[in-house]
C-alpha cells in the first residue's frame, strides 16, 4: 500500500456524484493506493472512465445529470447494488478495474445483469480519499446522529411494490403532493435501494419539506445491509422527519416484497411501530392481489393500491374487486381528498393552515 499527496484543484475538476455529495473536499488530502487495498462499502473512490456503457452520465451533488466521456476523473463511493432490471454487483476485493453500476455513483463490479440492459460503464480506481491523518473517506463519516426520541412521529404512509419500476416513487411523490393540498406539511425518505438523487428530489418537487434517504445516514445502498443495519436507517430517518415537525412522513421501501433486505425490513418490528399504513405500488391486477395477501399475512397495514396498473381502468376494476381496497390513481393520489380517503389524522399545524387560507 501507498499514499499520493493529492491537489485540491485536481479534486475539483473531477465531476462528483450524488453519493458522496455530502463530502468536504478540503478534508481529502491524498490517494490509497496498492494491490493490498481492499475498499470497503462507502469508501470514496477517485476514479477515471474508461469506457461508456448504460450510463452514459452522472448525477451530480446538485442535481444535474454530467455527460460521462473517456478519460473523465469522477468522484464516487463503492457500494453493493440489486437492481433486476440492471445489475447485480458487489464491492470488489481490490481497487483493480470495476464498474459504475447506478448513475449516483457507485462502484462495484458486476455479477449478473439483466439481458435488455448494455454492458456497465467500466471505471479504472486511481485511489481511495484519505485524510489528513491518512484515514479512508467514508460515507458514514457524513451520517446523521440517531437522535433521542423527544418528537411524537406523525401519522406514517410506506409505500411498498411488487418490484423495481411498479411505481413507487411516482405512488409516494403524487401522495406528497396531494397531502400538501390538503394543507399538510410532508416529510418524506427513501429507506432502502440504491443511491441517486432522482426519487429524493422527485419528493422534493412535490413539496416535501424535508426529504431523506439511506444515504444520509452513512450508507450508499441497502444490499447486503444486516436487518439491524436497515432498522437503524428507518429509525434515524424516522426520527429526523419528526424533529422537522411535519404532519405527515411517506416513507418509500424500493425494490420488491421477495427481495432480501425488503423482506427482512417488512418483517422487522421496528417496520411494524413506524409505519400508520401502507399503499402498494403494482404493475398488473395479480401482482397487487398477491402482493397485498403477502402483507396481509404479516399483518402491516395496507389500505389503498396504486403504481403503474392505474393506467388502466380495467386493471383498476380487477383489482379493486379482487382486493376488496380502493385503487387511487395519480390524479387520485394529488388531490387534497387523499387525506381524508386514507384517514390521516389533521394535525394543528395543518389545521391552522386550512383556516388561514
């Protein structure tokens, strides 16, 4: 193993991406080097493009999505990823060539990926981010503490699905928006899944007032977490929209109820004591009913169905017939009478509001 003094300026022409948004450039002081390196999940990693692939860009710190080009330095965190309609990937055991595997800015290499999907873009690491006292750069370095239960939660929507792109977010996004009609203040996370900035801020444009995720509390994705690992990140998330005195939190789980960490997390009683009730996102009629027969089973509360079925109606009235709940759409989901269909409690903030307007 061996350390290069690097520059800031070289530091600041690398593009960084949304993962390792939250770091301080000015703490990184130099480069690991060596074959003997084996990067941890978190680490930040400067690395160089060596080849396009499926992503093609980067999701920057701030939102905007960077054109990746050969050659480029980038900044990102190695993590593990499960996607089943991209990749599988896991952090490798050296710092030898690997793979930007999501367009946040994780690294990895990939074991499986889906056969609609090209190839990964592949990365050459030049060295993890060291200190000033030679100590690696981790995203944990940047979480958020787990504060002291002193704020009662508010009234907790999850938003669960069958799988990757049912609907989910676009579920918790339409909710957020119809809540805030109805005079809510809405905090919103993202609890598991791999990170990129494009479903947080999603939530943010529908009008949440905070929005969080897993990375926020020291980690870029939840594959391969422990169950102790996830609850905490419910919990510090949980407990961070409630100081923010909100009325409402939607919380989003990503990836699909036969997934491992989700299936653990909805298993889990920390799940159980945060969560008021559930929507589940779905992209067919079957896929709802047995989706909600799998919650039922475990006894979480879901009270409405949504995601990509609602684009048609017949699906609407299969599903709806064959689950006994109502199935809201996005129009359904953004309007102020989302409140009162779901039975959230007003909350006085809220109430004031309605008054004054």
């Amino acid at each position: 193993m061996n350390t290069l003094l690097i520059s800031q300026e070289r530091l600041l022409q690398a593009k960084i991406a949304y993962t390792p948004r939250n770091l301080k450039l000015d703490a990184a002081a130099a480069l690991l080097q060596g074959d003997e390196v084996i990067p941890d999940a978190g680490d930040m990693v400067l690395a160089k493009v060596t080849k396009i692939g499926h992503h093609s860009g980067l999701e920057l710190a701030h939102g905007r999505r960077s054109a990746l080009f050969a050659g480029d330095e980038i900044i990102v965190c190695y993590g593990d990823r499960y996607a089943p309609d991209q990749f599988e990937a896991q952090v490798p055991d050296d710092l030898q060539a690997c793979d930007l595997v999501a367009s946040g800015g994780i690294a990895a290499r990939v074991n499986y990926r889906h056969a609609s999907v090209k190839a990964p873009t592949s990365i050459e690491p030049i060295g993890l981010l060291l200190d000033s006292h030679n100590q690696r750069i981790n995203l944990r370095d940047t979480a958020l503490p787990k504060l002291v239960s002193l704020f009662p939660r508010p009234y907790t929507i999850a938003v669960t699905g069958t799988a990757m792109n049912a609907g989910k977010t676009t579920t918790a996004a339409t909710l957020i928006r119809g809540l805030v009609n109805a005079g809510y203040t809405v905090g919103a996370a993202k609890v598991t899944g791999t990170g990129s900035g494009r479903d947080t801020w999603l939530m943010t444009d529908a009008g949440s007032k905070l929005t969080l995720d897993f990375t926020h509390a020291g980690f870029p994705s939840t594959y391969l977490l422990a169950p102790e690992q996830t609850g905490h990140i419910v919990e510090t998330l949980v407990m961070h929209l409630s100081a923010a005195k909100v009325d409402a939190i939607v919380l989003e789980v990503a990836d699909g109820l036969l997934q491992r960490e989700t299936a653990a997390l909805l298993d889990s009683k920390v799940f159980a004591r945060s969560v008021d009730s559930m929507i589940f996102a779905a992209g067919d009629a079957m896929g709802a009913v047995a989706g909600i027969e799998h919650l039922k089973r475990k006894n979480l509360p879901v009270s409405a169905v949504s995601g990509r079925l609602t684009a048609s109606p017949l699906a609407i009235i299969e599903t709806e017939y064959a689950t006994g709940l109502p199935v809201f759409d996005k129009a359904e989901l953004s309007s102020p009478t989302i409140a009162s269909a779901l039975h959230i409690p007003l909350q006085a903030s809220s109430l004031r509001k309605i008054l004054a307007g």
